[in-house]
C-alpha cells in the first residue's frame, strides 16, 4: 500500500512539469492563431468601400430646376437603352479641371457621410524607475499586462505554480531521501542543476525569454549546491572552508563567462551578487584578507561588466558591494560570532582606499560624468560610504584614527589634484577638495594637541573678520562699536559672581543707564545706515545683546521673587518709549526694550503665583503688540507681523499660565484650551494682523504640558465636541480664514491646528477607561478628519484621518497581542471587541469606497486607488486580528470567516465597481488556503499531494484567465 501511495505522489509531482510546457505550447499557438485573425479582421475593415478598378462610380444627378409650364412644354420621357458594356462618362468630363469637379460637387458635400477618423488611444504611462528596474531583471510582470489582475493570472499565478511544484519535488526528494548518505544527496542536487540548465539551453534558441528564466534558475540553483556542500550538514561533502570558497568562486566565474556568452546583463548581475554574498561567507568562516581581496576583485569585474553592458545599476551594485566586507567584520564583532579576530588595520585601509579610488580612476579613463549626471551622485556614494564604513571599523576597533585620516587625507588631496588640474571648477574637484579638507583638518587635530589646534581656529576666524571688515566698514561706526564691547565688558567684570547690588545705589544706576545710552547711540547709528539692510540686521543683533545686558544688571540687584518681573518689564517699557523721541524714532530701542518685556514674561511664567506681576507682563506686552500695529504700512511686512505675533502669544501664554496656576485641579479645565482657541477664533481681530496665529497657542499648551482630568465618559465625549469644534469653525466662517497672515502661506496654520487637534483628542481617547470608547473616539476623528478633507481639499485632514484610522486598527490589535494591551492600560469584551472591530471595518471600507469613486483635482487615479488599497488592507486586517484574538477564537470556524469576509470584500469590490478590493480579497485568500494547507493539513505525504494538486490548479487557472480574457475584463 505504501508503494500504491509513493506511486501516486510520484505521478502527481509529474504532473506539473508536463501541463506547464503543453500550457506554453498550446498558448503559443493559440497566440499565433490570434494574430492570423487579428490581421485578417484589420484587412477586412480596412478595405476601401469604393467600386473595384475599371469602374467609375456612378454620380448622382442635381435635383432639375422648376421651370414655369408656360416658357417650356414638358416632353415625354424617353426610353433608356441599355447595354451590357459599362457606359463611359464623355472625354471632356473626365478631362476637366480639378476646380471644376470641387466646385460641381459642393452642393451634394452634405449628403455624404465622411467616415470618423479613429481616435489613437493615449499613450501609456512611464512607469516608475523601480518598476523599470525590477521588469528589466525580471522581477516584475512585462508591460503587455492589460492590468494588475491580468498580470497575477498571466504571470504571476504561473511563477507561483512553478514555485509550488518545486516545494512539491523538495518535499518528496526529502520525504524519499531519509537515510541516504551526503554525497547521494549532493549529487542528485547536480543533476537536478544539470537538467534545469540544459532545459534553459535547449530552449534558449527555441523560448529566448523561457530558456533565459531557465538558464537563471539553474544558474541560481548551481551556486546554491556550491554554498550546501559546505554550508549544509545534509549535502556536506567539502569540510576545508577555503576549497568550499574557491568552489563558490568558481561558479561564480562560470555565470559571468555564461553571461558573457549569452550577453544577458540580469545573469551578470545576479552573478555580482552572488559574489558579495560569497565575500560575506568568507568573512563570516574565518578568510579575512581573502573576502577583501575578492570583494576588490568584483569592483573590478562590475566595473568591466557595467562598460561591456553600459548598465549603471551593475556599477551602482558593485560600488556598494566593494565596502560589504569591511562592514561584515564590524557587525560580526558587535554580535561576537565565532570570527573574533579581525584583519589588520593596513589591509583595510588599504582595501577602502584601492575602492575608493576605483571610480576616479575609471572616471578619468572614460569621462563617466560627462554622459551621465548619476555619475556624480555615485562618487558621493562612493566617498560618503568608504569614510563611514572606514571611520566605524577604525573607531570602534582599533582606534587608529590618524593613521586612517592621514592615508585618506593623502588619497583624496591626489584625486582632488587631479580633477583640479583637469578643471578647476568642476563638481568632482569641490567634493574631493572638502573632503580632502575635512579630512586633513581631523587629522591635525587629532595628531597634534596643545595650542596648534585653537591656533589654527584663530587664524580663520581672523580671516572671516577680514573680509567681513573689507565688505562692509566705516571707521566711525567701528570706533562706537569698539567703545561699546569694551564698555559692556568693563560692565560686566565689575559685578562679581553672585553679587547682589542694592537697588537705587549708584553703582546700580550706572548699570541701568548702560543699556539705556547704548540703545541711544545704536539708534543714532543706525538712522544714517536706513538704506543698508545689512547694516540694519548687524544693529538689531546689537539691540538683543543690548536687552540681555539689561536683564543681566536687573537680575544683579537685590529684587527677588515677583518683582523682578515686574522691574524688568517696566525697564522695558523705558527703553521702548525712545521710539517716540525723533532723533532716536527706530527699532533699536523697541528691540531692546521689546526683549526685555518678553523676559520679564518668561520670569513670571516660572513663578505663575502673583496677580501684580501676571498683569504687568501681560499689560505690557499687549499694549506692546498694539503699538507694533503702528509699524504696519498699508501691506504689513514680515518682521513687523512676527513681532507682532510674537507678543500676542506672549500675553496668551501669560493668560494661559495664569489659569493654569488657578482651575488645573479641576475636572473642566480640559475644555479651557479649546473655549479660549474658539474665542480667539472668533473675536474681531481690529487693528491687530497677527491675532488669529495665537488661536493655535492654547492648543499648544495642553497639547505639550498638560494631560486630561476628565474622570467621566461624558466629560469626554464634551472635549471631543469642543475641539472638534476648534477644527470646523474657520471652515463655517471663511473670512477667518483671510485674517490669518503670517501663516497663510501653504495653509500653515491649518497643518499646525490640526496636528494639535489631533494629538489631544487622541490623548483624550487613550485615557479613555473604556476600550469601545476610545475606539469610537478614535473613529470620530477619523470621520471628521475625512469630512474635512471633503471640505477644504487640503492633505493635512487626509493624513491624519488615515492616521486615526491606523489608530484603530492599533486599538483593536491590543486585544490580540497581550504585551500592547498592558501598554494601553484597557482591554474589551467580547461584545466589545466585536464593535469595534466592525466598527473599524465598515468605516474603513466607507472611506475606501468614497476615496475610490471620487474624483479629487489634488490625487490622480493612482493615488486614489493606491488609497482604496490601504483602506481594503485596513479593513481586512482589522477583521483577521477580531476573530484570531482569543475573546473570539474559535478554532474550527476561522478558515471559513475568514474566507467569507474575503467573498465579502469582493461583492462590495463588484457592486462598487472598486478594483483595489478585488484584488485585497484575492490576495486575502491566501490566508485562509495556506491555513489550509500549512494547519489543517499535517501529514507529510498528504502535504506533497496538496502541492502538486494546487499547482497544477494555480497554473490551470493562469491558463484559463489567459484565455477568456476579453471575456472577464
């Protein structure tokens, strides 16, 4: 019985390899039979519909004109001789001169009907430089696929038979070969190689395309048995790691003289990688030097390779191969794998250096840049990763850093010399020329210590200042410049570290009075210097460091506690009232001044706790934004409008403290931030430009410090109606919308509001005690965010309602993994987990619906249909981790939920014409067909039938869409 029972799974095995090649032959001549019809069909259309040569078409005769019974009598009608010749239009008629038949046929132009001209379908699209790459090394389906679903049947459901069949052959190969000794094994892996290649080279004149797929698979297949008959203990036959490296090699040389032969630069490449790994391998067993020398040697061979092929990924592939090496000995180190000793550091700087100097060298033997710019951005790579890699090995491993940065030094300034000397302006010079600075620069700092290095920092500095002075100087302004700095530094070396000077002394009010004369003398300067904007931003620098030393004198006195705040700001406000003396009538003093108000803020906001100094911060700096608004000319500029902002939110963020200090304790100080957003919203803006930026200032807040105090669900459900509320209000009300100017530009202020929005309403629904309320919160955002991007066709709301969306999916996730439940603090029901998780499903599949059937000026129809496959996947997951978590785990019926939400997903893909769920569905089913056979199905022998079976399904299948395939689509 066993014998009936090998038979049998032989016979299937079997059956693949013969259904597949009679597939490829009938498809072959049906294919051809299309094309003999096609063209038979394209004649017959395309054949004119005038009368055969010999004939002249008879014309017809123009209608005779009325003519009156009385001038003409009528005459009867003549009898019509025929005759069997065909009758012969007059000489003349045929004669005539081509104006004549025009403009004789002018009156029957409208009875004749002129057949449409066919419109030429567009032209396809480009597609991407992935797809590009992936279809030329054929990873990726050819461009005749009509679709996405056209091209899993026609191709990938093919590959997928294939794959089946081969597990199919390596299960029975294992289940048979239990007891055989190595070399039996190794050897029928031979054979097998053997007849996949000389399949690929009996079909390579024959199926160019097929023989090549072949010719790779054996390709692959031979280079594989060179890794197991060292590497795999059941095909073990080699035990010197050295000969199983030269066998690797070897291979490795016959499919680039293979590819060489056939000219097929995907074998090329893929015997490039296939190299790298085997330098990996040699690194990993112990052959240090010899994986440099033989990852040096594929640079070579891709560099020769990338020139007989003119293909850069070849190029790109071995450039970044060359260093795998050398990163292989860092990562072996750090996981402490057997291979603990390391090659000497010579060797590797030495091997970095050879393949850095690589690319430069065939650059100046071929011109690469000259004909291709990706040329460049590969040198960046190049010298970027061999400084990176090289810099981690010596670093972290020998600690050898000059030595490294003077060899590199050495090579990078000989290929800089050269790029320079053959131009001097090119884009290789400038970055081996700073990279031979920077390096040179490490090296001296590390090699030399003392005071070469802050020397070498001087003399630039002493350089910048130079030309800083022959830019722009006069010799007035320095001298009251110079006055100033040492004036200042006399100021501050007379007060002692932690001296506190008494207020109203004379030592005090000589302090106080610096900044005051400073500001007068750098607002006198400046009056002259109005025409010069540089000038004017290098004294609006001085008026900052004017109000430091300010607050430096103030915070010197003997004022403590709320005070100080109060002192600061009213020093402020003096210096702010210069502006209004003529002479002095500018921005310095205001800078000052301004400066100084803002600190004196910023000190009450860290001792929020008196009334005296809340308003005399907030007062000042209020009434300081309001005399800003002076400044405006009729278009307001940049700096008067950030200074203007920079102050309401100021005074608010004093508001805020101040309530902060007072209510937090209690449970509705979570709807303040929202209340005072929506009144800052909504009140009249006046003669204020920059009010509705500081709307987004409560929200920044709570969003950053404070946390939620709301104990009850309805307390909850209120804060999320609030901050929704933040959210739609500019959108009810347009004319908010245009009080906005500072951050208008690119709907600034509408990605800030709602990222705030969002992270407190998604705080408030992780604080949520129950886990159905923090999904449904979770999907009100989600609703709201997607009802926002209907409304004002902006991406922020479509980001985030997919976000939320996620955030869902999250939530329900926790009820399956134990670890992200603790982490979230809650876990459902039963009955609640399987809400939310339809919840989430249906609105996910809502969302997808409208993203699929909406047109949008802002995504293309690939966008929308890449966004009805998120929400689908979304959908569809959300669905698997509800019924796999154990609230809901029912062992015996997960296969068929599972498959029937798949038939599900793809009725609603049929009814709503959405083809994105189609295909999530399709793909779906593998869940539940691989349960089936990976689960269900235990038994070994059984397991083998299952694949042969389903692969000669999977390729039936393919067949048949190929088929009917005007028929489906």
């Amino acid at each position: 019985m066993e014998s009936l029972l090998i038979l049998a799974a032989v016979l299937f095995i079997g059956l693949p390899l013969p259904i597949c090649i009679f597939l490829l032959v009938k498809r072959s001549t049906d294919a051809t039979r299309i094309q003999v019809l096609e063209s038979k069909l394209a004649q017959l259309s395309n054949k004119p519909s005038q009368p055969p040569p010999g004939k002249i078409p008879e014309t017809v005769a123009p209608p005779p004109t009325p003519v009156s019974a009385a001038t003409e009598p009528v005459e009867p009608p003549q009898p019509i001789e025929t005759t069997s010749e065909p009758a012969t239009p007059p000489i003349a008629a045929l004669n005539a001169p081509a104006e004549y038949n025009s403009i004789s046929q002018e009156p029957f132009a409208e009875n004749v009907v002129s057949k449409p001209e066919p419109i030429s379908p567009p032209p396809p699209p480009k597609p991407s430089g992935l797809t590009a790459l992936l279809r030329s090394i054929g990873l990726w389906p050819p461009e005749e696929a009509a679709s996405a679903e056209a091209g899993m049947m026609q191709w990938w459901l093919p590959r997928l038979g294939g794959l089946l069949a081969t597990l199919s052959v390596i299960s029975f190969a294992v289940y048979i070969s239990q007891g055989t000794p190595p070399w039996v094994r190794f050897i029928e892996l031979l054979i097998a190689d053997i007849a996949v290649l000389g399949a690929g080279f009996f079909f390579i004149n024959r199926r160019t395309k097929f023989g090549a797929s072949l010719i790779s698979t054996g390709l692959s297949m031979a280079y594989l048995t060179s890794i197991a008959a060292y590497a795999a203990p059941p095909v073990r036959i080699i035990h010197n790691p050295l000969i199983g490296i030269l066998i690797q090699f070897a291979v490795i040389v016959g499919i680039f003289l293979i590819s060489l032969r056939l000219a097929n630069r995907n074998i090329a490449i893929m015997a490039l990688v296939y190299g790298f790994l085997s330098s990996l391998f040699s690194a990993y067993v112990g052959l240090l030097e010899p994986s440099l020398i033989s990852g040096l040697a594929l640079y070579i061979l891709g560099i020769g390779f990338s020139r007989k092929f003119n293909w850069l990924p070849i190029l790109a592939i071995s450039t970044i191969g060359a260093y795998l090496p050398v990163l292989s000995f860092c990562i072996l180190k750090l996981v402490q794998s057997s291979t603990s000793t390391l090659p000497h550091t010579y060797s590797v700087i030495a091997a970095l250096m050879m393949s850095v100097s690589l690319l430069p060298f065939c650059e100046i033997r071929w011109n690469l840049a000259k004909s291709l710019k990706a040329y460049i951005s590969l040198h960046t790579l190049n010298t970027t990763i061999c400084l990176a890699v090289g810099y981690l090995y010596i670093r972290f491993f020998t600690n050898d850093l000059v030595t490294f940065y003077g060899i590199a030094t050495l090579v990078f300034t000989v290929w800089a010399t050269i790029f320079g000397y053959r131009k001097l302006n090119s884009v290789l010079f400038q970055l081996f020329f700073l990279k031979a600075s920077a390096l040179a620069a490490l090296w001296f700092v590390n090699n030399f210590a003392g005071d070469i290095r802050w020397f070498a920092l001087i003399i630039e500095a002493a350089l910048v200042a130079w030309i800083a002075l022959r830019s722009k100087s006069l010799l007035q302004e320095l001298a009251s410049l110079a006055l100033w700095i040492v004036s200042l530094w006399l100021a501050f070396s007379s007060i002692d570290f932690g001296e506190q000077l008494e207020m109203g002394s004379f030592k005090w009010c000589l302090l106080l009075a610096q900044p005051l004369i400073a500001a007068t003398v750098f607002a006198s300067l400046k009056s002259g210097r109005d025409q010069d904007k540089r000038i004017s931003w290098f004294y609006r620098i001085f008026a900052i460091i004017n109000g430091f030393a300010g607050m430096r004198f103030i915070i010197a006195s003997d004022l403590v506690g709320d005070a100080q705040p109060i002192a600061t700001g009213i020093y402020g406000a003096i210096l702010c009232a210069f502006c209004f003396i003529p002479l002095f009538a500018n921005s310095i003093p205001a800078i000052s001044g301004g400066l100084l108000i803002f600190i004196a803020n910023v000190q009450y906001w860290g001792n929020p706790y008196n009334e005296a100094s809340f308003a005399t911060s907030a007062i000042l700096a209020f009434l300081l934004a309001g005399t800003i608004t002076r400044l405006h000319k009729p278009r307001a500029s940049n700096s008067s409008l950030f200074a203007e902002l920079l102050f309401h939110a100021t005074w608010v963020i004093s508001l805020y403290a101040f309530l902060s200090n007072a209510f937090q304790s209690e449970a509705w100080f979570a709807y303040l931030p929202a209340l005072l957003s929506i009144g800052l919203l909504a009140v009249p803006t006046g003669p204020f430009k920059a009010l509705r930026e500081t709307s987004l200032v409560p929200l920044l807040l709570f969003a950053a410090m404070s946390s939620s105090s709301i104990s009850t669900s309805w307390g909850n459900w209120i804060a999320v109606i609030l901050f929704l509320g933040v959210l739609f209000l500019p959108n009810f009300k347009p004319k908010i919308i245009g009080d906005f100017r500072i951050l208008r530009p690119l709907n600034l202020w509408r990605t800030i509001q709602h990222l705030l929005v969002a992270v407190i309403l998604i705080r408030v629904a992780f604080e949520f005690e129950s886990w159905l309320g923090r999904v449904l919160i979770l999907l009100a955002l989600t609703i709201s965010f997607h009802l926002l991007w209907r409304i004002h066709k902006h991406l922020i709301a479509l980001v985030l309602s997919l976000a939320t969306l996620g955030l869902s999916l999250i939530s329900v996730a926790s009820i399956w993994a134990d670890s992200l439940g603790g982490f979230l603090n809650t876990l459902p029901w039963a009955r609640e987990a399987l809400t939310g998780g339809l919840l989430t499903t249906a609105i996910a599949l809502g969302i997808g619906i409208d993203h699929a059937r909406t047109q949008h000026r802002k995504l293309s129809a690939q966008a929308r249909n890449g966004l009805a496959y998120l929400a689908a996947t979304i959908a569809f997951a959300t669905i698997i981790i509800t019924l796999s978590s154990d609230l809901l785990w029912r062992e015996s019926s997960f296969t068929p939920l599972v498959a029937l939400s798949c038939l599900i997903l793809i009725a609603i893909g049929i009814g709503a014409k959405i083809k994105p769920y189609r295909m999530v569905a399709l793909i779906g089913f593998a869940l539940p067909l691989a349960r089936l056979f990976i689960y269900d199905i235990r038994e070994t022998l059984t397991r083998i039938i299952a694949f042969a079976i389903l692969s000669v399904l999977i390729t039936f299948i393919g067949y048949l869409y190929h088929r009917f395939q005007s028929r489906i689509e």
